[in-house]
C-alpha cells in the first residue's frame, strides 16, 4: 500500500536505498538532500532523507562530490520540492548547511523559499544569493517573517575570500534566536562578520506563504521568451556550480557541529 499523506505526488516507487542522518523523530534536523547520485532516477538521487519527499523535478546530472556524489547547477535549472518539511513551521533559530563548488562568478541563487508575489516584492521568504567577483564573492542571506525582513550579508572588507576557485566548500549559516545574530562558517570556520538582526529574536516563517522549496534557483521563474533570449534576472538566475548535501535544522547549531559537518564531509 503506498501512503502519501507526506509526499510529493510525482515520484518514483518508494525504495528504502536512499541515505539517511541521524536524527531523532521530530528532530531539528528538518530537511536533508545528499544528491548521492546512487541510482539511475534522477528523482531519487535527489530524496529528502527525513520525510521521503521525492522532488517534482530533478533535471541536474550527476558529478563528483566531496565524499560521494553530487548534482551540477545549470542555467534556467534547479531541483524543485513542494516544501522543506515543516521547517518554516518550527524554525525560531535556524541551520542552513550546503557543499557547493563554483570556478566562475554570477548573480545567482544556491536555494530559495518562493512565495507568492503579493506576500514580498521578491516572491520569497528566504534565499541564500551569490554574486560580487571572483576576488570578492558576496554572500547574502534573505529572511522575510511575519514580523520583517532581514538582510545578512558578507560584502566589501566582509567578502568571503576563495569561495569561486574550483574547489568544494563547505557553507553554513547560523542563525540563533538568542542573540538575533546570523554566524557564517565556510569550510568550518567562522566568518568574523557576524550580522545581527536587532531585536529580532525567534524567527516567524509563515509556512503558509511559502509554496515550495528550490535548490539551485532563485525564488521567481522565468518565462519561456526570457528563456528564448538567454534571459538574465537576480531573482531568477541559477546556481550554475556544483551543490551537495543540502540540510536545513530548526536550531542553531554549535562551532563544534559545523566543524564536525566539513570534516566528515557531510
């Protein structure tokens, strides 16, 4: 008997070969894609671990990851999820980790929580943006709650050096409802630019504004002529570089955590 109370209508016949973390039921562990590229279906290289949430669309090939396989971004692409979970409905402090690897520089998306375009002008609650040069990538963090909206960024005398050089890295943002401030870790390694949301606290997603969850995307779509034409937008563009393992945790977790993510690859 197949049961879909909990997935996403377009997916291939559950198996149970997919890789899993670990992580206690209800755990702060929420949302967990390892691209591990083990099968020929594209859709279940590209599972959710926690909720066996196939995605609706999975067009990215297969490449080599850090420790096992991983999925190449490509223009107008992405892997595209009816959710991540329920998330945005316990995040008060938050945890997005990722793999990427990238050699070139382009305004794009590494992921991104869509919404309607009435509930923000971006069409989002949350995405993760890329874009400055090669000598000065620029990294920023887009959060829209019930309460505001908020920009945590790594720009200027705050860039995050070697980022575009052709190598795997591993990112992590931290946000902790206590002291309203978002840490950026790269490779395990804490960005001194800690950006502080004042007096922000406990996120307050609005799940019921959020329509779905891309990885590898910015949160608006283009439109088949913008396609035609090699249509460029900051909204809309695709990561064109290399993602891996994808997780997102409803708490803050500790340095210790972050290091223990990049030194076993996960």
């Amino acid at each position: 008997m197949l049961v879909f109370s909990c997935q996403d209508l377009e997916r291939p016949e559950l198996e149970d070969n997919f890789p899993k973390d670990a992580n206690a039921p209800g755990g702060s562990l929420k949302f967990y894609a390892a691209f591990d590229g083990a099968t020929s279906n594209p859709l279940m290289n590209a599972v959710d671990s926690i909720r066996a949430k196939f995605p609706s669309s999975n067009p990215l090939q297969t490449i080599d990851g850090p420790a096992s396989k991983a999925i190449q971004g490509a223009k107008y692409k992405y892997v595209k999820y009816s959710s991540a979970n329920d998330f945005a409905q316990n995040a008060k402090s938050f945890t997005v980790s990722v793999w990427v690897k990238k050699g070139n520089i382009a305004t794009d998306h590494i992921f991104s929580l869509p919404s309607p375009a009435d509930y923000h002008w971006s069409a989002a609650s949350m995405f993760l943006l890329s874009e400055g040069s090669v000598a000065a990538p620029v990294l920023k963090f887009f959060v829209k709650d019930s309460v505001g909206e908020k920009w945590f960024e790594w720009v200027g005398a705050n860039t995050v050096t070697g980022l575009y050089d052709g190598n795997w890295h591993h990112l992590a943002f931290v946000y902790n409802a206590t002291s309203s401030q978002m840490t950026m870790y790269k490779d395990g390694v804490a960005h001194p630019n800690a950006p502080v949301w004042t007096g922000h606290g406990n996120v307050s997603l609005e799940a019921s504004k959020i329509t779905g969850l891309k990885i590898g995307a910015g949160p608006q779509e283009f439109t088949q002529a913008q396609i035609d034409t090699g249509g460029d937008d900051w909204l809309k563009n695709s990561w064109t570089g290399g993602i891996d393992q994808f997780r997102m945790y409803t708490t803050a977790l500790t340095s210790a955590e972050i290091t223990n993510l990049f030194n076993k690859k996960k």
